[in-house]
C-alpha cells in the first residue's frame, strides 16, 4: 500500500482510539478500553511503516495536525464540546501551517 494512504490510515486510526479513550471512562469501560488498546496499536505501526518513505518531520506534522482537526470535530460531534472562535481560528492555522508545509517547503522532498 502507498505510504500516504498507510499515513491516512493511522490517522484515522488514532482519531478512533482517542475518541475511544474518552468513551473509556479512564479505562473503567472494556469495550471502548479494547478499541483504545487496538487503534493505537494499528496506528503506531502504520505510522513506523510509513517513516520508510516519508519524512519524520512531514509525516509527524500530518499525523498532529489532521489528527488534531479530527479529534476537536469528533469531540463536537461525539461529544458535544463547544468550539468556541479561538478554537477554530486555532485548528485552522495548524491545517495551514501543515499545508504550507508540505506545498511549499523543500523540506518535504523524499
């Protein structure tokens, strides 16, 4: 499989497990505790496998950045947490920050 689908993967994976954590009450709940334990599991392991093709500091800041959007969207969605003006403009310039990153520095080249 493509390494950026691999990193796709994790992310969602990631996305899953810390939507899981909270859903585990502090690990009280087995069935969220289980999805925990296994979606950090896949997802490190994809992460390892795409650091083979892709920049450590390039797939880090995607893993981070597009994980954070995902986490604040699910907590709003799944949880029902406010996202106030600043939380937005926040989540927004971290997606800038990643895309300016990967169209435009040199420092993505592999």
């Amino acid at each position: 499989m493509k390494p950026w689908m691999l990193l796709a993967i994790a992310i969602v994976a990631e996305v899953i497990g810390t939507s899981a954590l909270k859903a585990s009450a502090g690990f009280t709940r087995l069935g969220p505790s289980v999805i925990v334990v296994c979606s950090y599991t896949l997802a490190f392991y994809l992460l390892a496998l795409t650091l083979r093709h892709i920049p450590v500091g390039v797939a880090y800041a995607l893993w981070s950045g597009v994980g954070t959007a995902l986490i604040a969207l699910a907590g709003w969605t799944l949880f029902g947490q406010r996202l106030d003006a600043a939380a937005v403009a926040g989540i927004a310039l971290i997606v800038a920050g990643v895309l300016v990153m990967n169209l435009f520095s040199s420092s993505t080249a592999h």
